[in-house]
C-alpha cells in the first residue's frame, strides 16, 4: 500500500526550549521541506536556489549533507537524444530513517513501517482473542513482530529510528495504559515493557490512543487541507480523535475523544463505564453483534458487511439505527467545535455505505449552521489500518519536521558505529 504522503511540511515547528537554531539547520530544514512538497517530482538545485534565495554553493553543500544522510536521493535525468542533459534531480529517500508502527487490539496485532516518503513499506496483521491474555505475553508478541520488521527494514537500507503503539484506551504521559477496558487492561507501562522486549533495536517507544494516531494518520495522508475535523473511530469501543486548527487536541490530561461515552439516552441501558445510555451501546460493533446473534469473531466487521450485502432487512435497520445515533451525536459536537468534516474510520470505514447516509442526514437536520456550510461525512482514507499507519507517519513527521536532528543522531550513531567497530578492523 501506497500512502501519499503530505506531511506537516508547512506546519510550524514544534517549540524546543533551549535549541538555538542555527543558521545551517535553518536553511537544511528550508530545503529538506522544499524537496518534500514537490513529492514524486525530483527537484533540482538550481530549483532551490532559485526558490529559496540561497546561494548555488549553499544549496550544493546542504544537499550533499541530506545526501550522506540518505534524508534526500538523487535522481538520474531522463536521457534524451539529442537534448540537452538535464540536471540530477532530488527526492525523498527510501532509504534511511523510517518509522514503526504498532497497534494491539482486542482481535488483531498490527504491524508497519513507513518511509520518508510516506510509502508503507511493511505491514502485517495477526488476528487472535487478545482480550483478558496478560499484557505482557501480548506485548512479547507484538515486540517479535516488530523485531522481524525493523531487520526487513534494514535489508532495504532503512533506519527504524522510533516507534509507536497504538492501543485503545486511555494512556497517560505516552506511556502508561491507564485504561482498556476490551483488553481488560489497567495501570500498564506498556512504554517501558515494549521497549524491553523489542530486542533488535533500541528504538524510543511512545503510546498514543488509536484514534488519535488515526486522526494523524489521516491528516497526514489527505490531499485536502483537512484541519478542523472528528475522525471516529468505531469497532467494539467508539473512539474519537479531534483535530483543531491542525493541531491534534488531547485534552487537559491527554484523555479526549471518549465518544462511546456520551449519552444518547440519560434512561438508557447500563454501561460498563458505570453510566446509563452511552453512545456505544448504541453504535459500536459489539451492539450491532449483539442485536443481529452474530459469533464474536475477529471478523465481526466482514460478517456484519456481509450480512448488509445480501439485504438483511434487520442488519440495514440496525446500522441505520447506529447511525442515527452516532449521528446526532456529531451533530452536537459539530454544533460546539464547528468541523468541517468527519471521518468514519476504524470498523466503520468498512461499513460507511450504509453508515454515511444516516450519519450525514442527522448532521444535515441537527447543525446549526448546516445551511450555509454543510458539514461532510466519509470514510477514512487509510481505511482500518489507519491507526497502524497513522503510528508509523507520527514518528517519519519527527524527522521531517526537524530534519537536522535526524543528522546529529545519525552522526552519533555512525561514529558510535566506528568506534565499537574499529577493534575488528585492526
Ligand atoms: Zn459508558
């Protein structure tokens, strides 16, 4: 799978207390970003130059850096006879430093990693009953799956150089699962024990809810200027990442985006969070099982589609009831958060033909300012393995947001490299 990759290139960097930047890292990252905007299309030096204000000799000298550190790869020109021959054009690497990306789920490990380039380049799903299995035997095994990618990625000449797990709950400080509640998963340092276990690298680990890394993910990856939007992530839990003027919104303790438990009915049934009525009683995959007698499977979400395919009228009804649900819903937050979009992913992308239309009837009816700027509902890009990916591309926009660090640890780590290897060259 290919994901086109935009990238936060225009984004502003990220605040670095301390961190003078110097004029060279300035003018490293102004070209590294002019060469990721223009995509597939190689651009040449003289390109920069012109663009950018610097000087030939400044633009050569930077470049052979983003070289050496196969941040940038250089592009033979097309051969024309007769014609001129063209200058050697620049791109992203596909070699160098890549991200990881992991998620644990109650039905299914997932592993991937991306290039430079946004390009998934590795990705493997393990289904199983996860759910109740002890943290650590889970985390030894998706560590194995992580192990196994980062040595692939070496023999394509790529750097694993950070990795992040995706889980569905609640995490505290990008480390600690505070809360996963269909894992049955509390107060687990999932940071710390993965990081332990992934043996072949030293790769940083953080964890992130999987919606939020979805929401990135598909941030990432869309063609549009997405900035202000609810990606929804709907499989047994119902999730939500909320993005903001570009900018992914946690909350005061990182824990936003709970949408499963908001109430739709204040008399409704019990919920396990303790509360009555909740949103995923109504709407999650689990209460569309249930109200259909379908078997818990790890392919809940292909029988449910399945089902709606052949004309189930009792499926159609129940996924129009969740959609109506989910629906009104959106409305509310739309009518607080004004989005312009909202993103059904997870589960739902797979079951968005039948969820779109309720979804976007109840937005259409209940939003305020629907009128004058509807508000749109669509699958997500990435589909289910948005999370996956969306947790690869968060650590490939670290080096790209700043690529002069990518460099510095780099050179460490090269020199590092020399030293230790040096005994054996003698
Ligand atoms: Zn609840």
């Amino acid at each position: 799978m290919t994901v086109f990759y935009r990238g936060s290139g225009d984004a502003p960097s990220p605040d670095r207390p301390g961190r003078q930047e110097s004029l060279r890292d300035h003018n490293l990252t102004l070209i590294y970003r002019q060469i990721a905007a223009a995509g597939a299309r190689p651009v040449s030096r003289a390109d920069i130059a012109t663009s950018s204000g610097l000087t030939r000799a400044t633009v050569s000298r930077i470049v052979e850096e983003l070289v050496a550190g196969r941040l940038v790869a250089e592009v033979a020109p097309e051969q024309r006879s007769g014609a001129r021959r063209p200058p050697t054009g620049l791109v992203l690497s596909r070699e160098g430093p890549a991200g990881l990306g992991l998620e644990v789920r109650e039905n299914y490990l997932a592993c991937c990693i991306v290039d430079l380039t946004g390009t998934v380049r590795h990705l493997t799903i393990v289904p199983g009953d996860y759910a109740g299995q002890a943290p650590q035997e889970v985390l030894a095994g998706i560590a194995a799956m992580a192990d196994a990618a980062i040595a692939g990625a070496r023999e394509e000449n790529m750097t694993v150089v950070g990795a992040t797990l995706a889980v569905p709950g609640l995490v505290d400080g990008r480390r600690m699962i505070r809360l996963a509640p269909h894992l049955g998963w509390r107060d687990i340092d999932a940071g710390q024990l993965l990081a332990d276990a992934i043996t072949t690298a030293n790769v940083p680990v953080t964890v992130d809810n999987e919606a939020n890394l979805a929401a990135l993910g598909e941030m990432y990856a869309s063609e549009e200027h997405l900035t202000h939007f609810l990606y929804v992530s709907g499989d047994t839990t119902l999730g939500a990442g909320i993005v903001i003027d570009g900018h992914l919104m946690r909350g005061a303790r990182g824990w936003s985006g709970e949408l499963g438990h908001v109430s739709v009915d204040p008399e409704g049934a019990p919920c396990h969070c303790g509360a009555r009525g909740c949103l995923e009683g109504y709407a999650s995959l689990e209460t569309l099982r249930r109200a259909m007698d379908l078997p818990a499977s790890p392919e809940l979400v292909s029988a449910i589609a399945a089902q709606a395919d052949a004309g189930s009228p009792a499926m159609l009804a129940a996924l129009d009831r969740a959609g109506v649900a989910l629906g009104t819903v959106l409305a509310g937050l739309v009518n607080v958060f004004d989005f312009d979009t909202i993103i059904l992913g997870g589960g739902y992308a797979v079951l968005a033909s039948w969820l779109t239309d309720p979804v976007q009837r109840e937005l259409d009816r209940r939003v305020l300012t629907a009128g004058w700027a509807p508000v749109e509902a669509r699958p997500s890009l990435l589909g289910p393995d948005a999370a996956v990916i969306g947790a690869a591309l968060t650590v490939v926009d670290e080096v790209r947001r700043y690529p002069p660090g990518w460099l510095a640890e780099g050179d460490d780590k090269r020199s590092r490299a020399r030293r230790e290897s040096a005994p054996q060259l003698l």
